[in-house]
C-alpha cells in the first residue's frame, strides 16, 4: 500500500515571494531573519509561519519523503493560510499556492498532488476560484480551516462553496484553528464541533462531498508517515 501522507503544509516559493512584495501593503508584518530568510506576522493570527527549506524546498521535501519512506504529498497551506487578507489579496495569495500545487504534480506527478486554497473570506471570490482549480492537474480537494476569522462554517454565507465542491467533486479537508483567546492545545473533535454546529437547519443541504478532519500535531507533520487510500 503507498503511504501518502494527507497533512503536508508547504509554502511555495512564490507564495513566500508575493507575501514578500505585497503582504505588508496588505495588513501583515514583513521583514527577514538572521538566515535572510522571509518572516511575517498576519492580522489576528498568533501562529508565525516558519519559511525553512523543509516547508518551501520541493527537493528537500522529496529527500525527507525518502528518508521517511512516504510515497506522497497531498500538499496545503497552513497558518497562516489567506483568511486575514483582503479579499482581492486572499484570491491572488489562493491563486499563488494552486498553481504552485498543480505545478509540483506536473513536475513530479507521482509524489504531489494538492488540496486547494480558496478565499473564504469572500465566497464569490472562492466560488470563483473553484471553478478555475477544478480544472488544474493535481488538485484533489480544498484545504479549510474551522473557521473564519471567527465565523462559523456552518453560516449561510458559505454554503455556496460547499455546493461547488461537492458538484465539482472536490472534497474538503478540515484543519483546526484556534480562536482569539482559546487554549494552545485544540482539540480536534472541539474545533469541529466549533465549525459547524447541529442546530435545526445548519447544515448546507444534501452535502455529499466528504470532509475529512486532522489534529493538530508537531512542527514536523510535512515529513510524517501516514497510511491513506490512493487519490483518484
């Protein structure tokens, strides 16, 4: 059985590039460290991305995967993915890390394939870019956090997202994601029930894409060996 590993964070280079050049003309904190390399600080985010060459450098991504005897990536964005963004900034941001994503699968199509950023913030904007990543090589579902900026998922505003992936076949992978104010430690089953309360009436209708949740782990979790069944 191949072992794909389903929780793999990876900020492409040009994603690092564009938060370099326009994320402080966009609310973020930018500057660089001792090593040169990018930092950043986004609005209401506390989890400070880390730009080492495990989370940005393909081929030291594949030589770790050796190591680790994983056969594939399923590549995502993490903290502090596009939500804090204005709209226009999250959808180039979006725009950025999937093609980087169909990319890597092109380039390497046994090793990487990619779940999806999309603007949240503005769900005209992430239907939008729905409709484009359907269409790229690679891209097997759509990467979310369990909320955003603080609203729930299960509000109407969203529900035309849902509607999209699951008519374009695209499922959705949930990542917990603390609130302002909320325990270091998240728990998963918390987070989810967070996102998307059972209320009468809360849930978008006849939803059948699937939804697939994941803890929070270590720092490491890009290199970690995980079972999965093959992507279609």
């Amino acid at each position: 059985m191949p072992k794909i590993d389903t929780h793999a964070h990876w900020y492409p280079p040009q994603w690092v590039d564009l938060i370099a050049k326009e994320g402080a003309a966009n609310g973020a904190e930018v500057g660089r460290n001792e090593r040169g390399e990018v930092t950043m600080v986004a609005p209401g985010i506390r989890l400070r991305p880390q730009f080492i060459a495990a989370y940005v450098d393909l081929e030291t991504r594949l030589k770790l995967m050796d190591e680790g005897r994983v056969d594939m990536h399923a590549l995502s964005l993490t903290s502090p993915m596009v939500y804090w963004a204005p709209p226009e900034f999250g959808l180039k941001l979006s725009q950025s890390f999937n093609d980087a994503c169909s990319a890597a699968h092109q380039k390497f199509p046994n090793r990487f394939v990619g779940l999806a950023m999309v603007p949240m913030q503005a769900p005209n904007l992430a239907v939008q870019e729905l409709e484009r990543v359907a269409k790229l090589p690679g891209i097997r579902g759509v990467y979310m956090a369990t909320h955003v900026n603080g609203k729930n998922l299960d509000e109407e505003e969203f529900w035309p997202i849902y509607a999209r992936c699951e008519a374009l076949g695209l499922a959705i992978f949930l990542h917990p994601a603390r609130r302002s104010g909320q325990n270091a430690c998240v728990n998963t089953t918390s987070a989810i029930s967070w996102a998307i309360r059972t209320r009468p009436g809360s849930l978008p209708r006849r939803s059948c894409s699937a939804v697939c949740s994941t803890p929070i782990r270590s720092s490491t979790s890009c290199c970690r060996t995980q079972a999965a069944p093959s992507p279609r």
